[in-house]
C-alpha cells in the first residue's frame, strides 16, 4: 500500500492530527522544560499520574481525568514544597514518582477484571486516539501557544533569572504555577500518544537536536515543533509497515534523528 | 543630610537556625559608593538581597526611600545559569521589564536604550550571541549593561570582576565611577586592593556588620573589625591596601 492511500484511513488522520498537536505543546514546554533543567521534576510528574489513571479504572471515571488530577496535584505539590524547602528537590521528586505508580498498580490490581488499554497508558497508542482526546489536545496546544505567545517575555525572564525577575516587578509565582500546571497537562495529554514511560523523550530529545544548531530560546521553541512533527510521522509511518508499536517507534526516531543531527554537526561545523 | 535611600535597622537573618547576620545597621546616602568586602560566607550576599527585598530578616528592619524598580542588580555569578538559551540583547531587555505586560511591538524608546546599554559596555557587536559563547568578562559586561540600563538610582553589583580579566576590570570601576554621579553604587568585591581607589566607604561584613567611613582599610583595623580577609597587596608598601589612590 502507498502512502497516500495509507493516509486515508480515518485512525491514520486521527494519528497524524494527535501527532501534530502533541508536537506543537511539547515542544513549547518541552523548551521551558529543558531550559530550566526540570526533566526529572517532568519525569515524577509523569510517573506520578499513573496514579489518576490507577484510580481512574478502579471508580470508573475516564484514567486521563484521573491522571491530569494527579499530574497537577503533584506538580503544584513538587514546586510547593520545594520553594518552602521542606525536603530536598530531587527526593520529593522521587517520592511522589514512586507513590503515584505505587497507587496505581494498587487500585489497577484492585479493579475487576482485565484492566483494558492499560499498556496503551504505559506506552501509548496514536493510532487509538479518539475524536475526543483530539478536541482535549487541540485545546492544550492552542492554550500553551497562547500563554507563551502573551507571556514569551516574562516566562524567558523568569526562567533566566528568578530574583532578578522579581526585582523588576514580574509576578514570578504566578509565572512559575502556570509555567508547572501547563507541563503537567501537557504530559497528560501526550501520555495518550506516547505513554508514561516514553513521553519524556517527546519533551527532550527534538529540544536538545535544535539546540546543538541553536541557541535561542525562541528558535528551539519553534524548532522543536518542527523536529517532533516530523520525527513522529516518520516513527508513525515506519511503525506501521514494520507492524510494531508506535509510541516506542516515534522514540527510536528521535534518537535517531539526535544522532544524525550530532554526526551533521561534526561534519559541518566540527565540533 | 537628605534622607537615606535604604535605611537597615539591627537585622538579624539566618536561613535555617545559625544566624548569618547579625545585629546589622546601615545607611545607604545618596551619591554613597560602598565597598563591601569580608570572608567566603560572611553574608554580604545575603546582606544585600535583604536590601533588595528578596530575602525577609527574622528581626529588624530595612526600610527603602525609592521603588523596587529603581534598583539594578547584579547578580553573583552563581545564580543564573551561563548555558541558559538566551542572547545578550534579550538578557539586558530584560533590566527595562516592569511587571506582567503584554506587549508585542518593540518600542522606539526601549531599543534605543539597548543600543546605548549595548554600547555603554562594548557589546555591541555581540549583541545576538547566546550568552553560553561568551566570555567570563564579556559575560559580566552583559549583566551590568541589564542593570544599568533602567537607570536605577541604586546599583547593587555582587562580586561583577569574578572570572573577568584586568582590561575588563579597570574599565568596569572607571565606568562605576562615572556612574556615581547619577548613582549610589554598592559594590561587593573580594578584591579591596582594586576597588579601594574607586569606593568612598567600605562596609567589613562577617556575620556583624562594621561601617568604615574611609576608602582605605589595614590589616589591622580589619582584624578589629573581625573580618579576615586576604589582602591583596597592588602597591608596593607592605599591610597597606593600597598605595595610588584617587583624592576626592
Ligand atoms: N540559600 C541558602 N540556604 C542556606 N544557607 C545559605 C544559603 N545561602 C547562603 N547560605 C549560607 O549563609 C552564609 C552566608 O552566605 P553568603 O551571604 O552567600 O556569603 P558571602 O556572599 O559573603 O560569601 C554561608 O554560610 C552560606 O553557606
Ligand atoms: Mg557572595
């Protein structure tokens, strides 16, 4: 079968469309994520939500409602107790991690039954998507776009440099709050495409390929967009005619892709 | 005498049990250019991000004559982080950002400021470098031209000849010094030796805080003042700090 014809089948446009508006949300946070070093406050976050989706099969409320509960919960949570030093950063990151998978393999197990999809949270499924994660994901990345488009400016500075930031009157906290909610939505909303275990290579790997050719925050916002649009449709593709998992395969793109960029850099510039 | 810009009243701080100052009084004048000097961890960082607002004393008080907006700061070079993906025009925009607005024309008014902080510091030409590719000294040069470039009416520099080289360290207290004129300038250095001829006062800050109303300070008078600093000797003369310096 050609391509084309590929592309006519209603799960594959679905695919794409989930694929294009996770790109363009992970790769807006994914920059704030990897400018400011939070891949691990993303990661426990992540880990964490699996908890709602735990709680979610048990009550039998949708599993992403109940992750992107969880997702905030200890997200405000992380950035809470750490500003107040109450434990270490890393160590309330890798609690809530741990607590959060902890609660959901408790209540899944708990749950009657075959707990059905459960590999699609851990891993992902695109070419699942319905019409309605569709409208959620158009939603988020039309909410992030708009937030970093109206704030690019104080979100930049804020990232930069906190107590300057704060000396020039920027609402820091307010900034920060927003800044950790949208990331803890946004990887709810991708866990549906790439799975707990993978979405954190959505939201790092197309940033630190632009990086190596830019350096401007801006330009890996944009460039990131691009890369993991890219990189999932090719994954995407590569997925199906090779008949293995999806979300793994967009992830083996990637770091493909990182590889090659990094052999173009050598070869270009050097270094 | 006029009133003081920031008046700090018997300030106890300390960030978890042990107090990092202690029993701390000054008075920042108007036209005051202060040194303060002291050991690793004596608090003279954390002296002046209480006279910035960013840290709140446990006692005492610091009470300020002029808006948060009309300070400039330079932060201690550990506090940002020099990888960060920012270029040198934005970083030194942002010392004109005020509160949360929204704006997306770039107006007249505020370009022109860039260009002439830009210039101010001889970044000129390296205005859309990301700051990871840039020097320790023209690092610096982008940090001061950020806080310079609202024209605050108190300069606050935190420790701006780290990692710079001595061409970039004289023209940076020249420069200091011309802005004096407009500006009350708080300079922590670990280098008395350099600043003594540029500064006017100097506070000896170790836990207690001791307010010497000279430029020029001896070992002696500094072990008095419980403040065990190296000296640095650029003159020729020995347990004097310095030996040139400039007459006011
Ligand atoms: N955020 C912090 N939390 C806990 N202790 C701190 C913090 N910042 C500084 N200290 C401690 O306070 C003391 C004074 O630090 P600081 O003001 O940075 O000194 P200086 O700038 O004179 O080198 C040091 O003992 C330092 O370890
Ligand atoms: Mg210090």
């Amino acid at each position: 079968m050609d391509l084309l014809e590929l592309f006519k089948y209603g799960f594959i446009q679905h695919a794409v469309l989930a694929a294009l508006l996770m790109s363009v949300a992970c790769g807006i946070t994914g920059t704030y994520i990897v400018s400011r070093r939070m891949v691990f406050i993303s990661g426990g976050i992540t880990h964490a939500s699996f908890g709602g989706v735990g709680i979610g099969y048990f009550l039998g409320f949708p599993p992403l409602a109940g992750a992107a509960v969880v997702a905030v919960l200890a997200a405000l949570t992380t950035e809470n107790l750490t500003r107040r030093k109450v434990l270490r950063n890393d160590s309330i990151i890798a609690i809530l991690w741990s607590l959060g998978m902890a609660i959901g393999i408790i209540f899944v197990y708990l749950t009657p039954g075959y707990a059905p999809n459960l590999m699609s949270f851990l891993f992902g499924s695109i070419i699942t998507v319905t019409s309605t994660d569709l409208w959620l994901m158009l939603a988020l990345a039309l909410t992030v776009s708009a937030v970093f488009i109206l704030f690019y400016k104080p979100i930049l500075y804020v990232a930069f440099d906190e107590q300057f930031a704060r000396i020039r009157g920027i609402p820091v906290m307010f900034i920060n709050y927003l800044l950790i909610i949208l990331v803890a939505l946004t990887i709810v909303l991708s866990i549906r495409t790439a799975g707990i275990i993978l979405v954190l290579s959505v939201l790092t790997i197309p940033q630190n390929i632009t990086n190596l050719f830019t350096n401007r925050f801006s330009h890996i916002m944009i460039g990131s967009v691009v890369l993991g649009f890219f990189a999932s449709l090719l994954g995407l593709i590569l997925s199906y005619y090779l008949d293995i998992p999806s979300g793994a395969t967009i992830i083996f793109t990637l770091v493909l892709l990182y590889l090659v960029a990094r052999l173009i850099k050598v070869v270009i510039f050097g270094r | 005498m006029n009133a003081p810009l920031v008046s700090i009243k018997n300030v106890d701080f300390a960030y978890q049990k042990q107090l990092v100052l202690s029993d701390v009084s000054l008075s920042i004048f108007e036209r005051d250019f202060i040194g303060i000097i002291g050991p690793n961890g004596g608090g003279k960082t954390t002296l002046v991000k209480a006279i910035l607002g960013l840290l709140k004393p446990q006692k005492g008080s610091v009470e300020h004559s002029l808006e948060k907006s009309e300070i400039g700061y330079l932060p201690q070079g550990n506090q940002v982080d020099e990888n960060f993906p920012i270029t040198v025009k934005e970083v030194i925009a942002s010392g004109l950002e005020h509160g949360l607005k929204i704006e997306f024309r770039k107006t007249k008014g505020r370009q022109r400021k860039v260009e002439m902080a830009l210039e101010r510091v001889g970044m000129d030409a390296l205005r859309s470098r990301p700051i990871g590719e840039l020097s320790g000294g023209e690092f610096q040069r982008t940090m001061l031209a950020r806080a310079i470039i609202s024209s605050p009416k108190l300069l606050v520099l935190d420790e701006p000849d780290t990692h710079v080289d001595n061409q970039f360290e004289t023209e940076l207290y020249s420069l200091l010094k011309e802005l004096n004129e407009q500006m009350t300038i708080l300079l922590i250095s670990h280098d008395i030796g350099i600043i003594s001829p540029y500064i006017k006062t100097i506070a000896c800050v170790n836990r207690d805080l001791h307010y010497h109303t000279s430029n020029e300070i001896s070992e002696e008078q500094l072990k008095v003042y419980n403040c065990p600093i190296e000296i640095i000797t650029h003159g020729t003369v020995p347990h004097r700090v310095i030996k040139e310096h400039i007459h006011r």
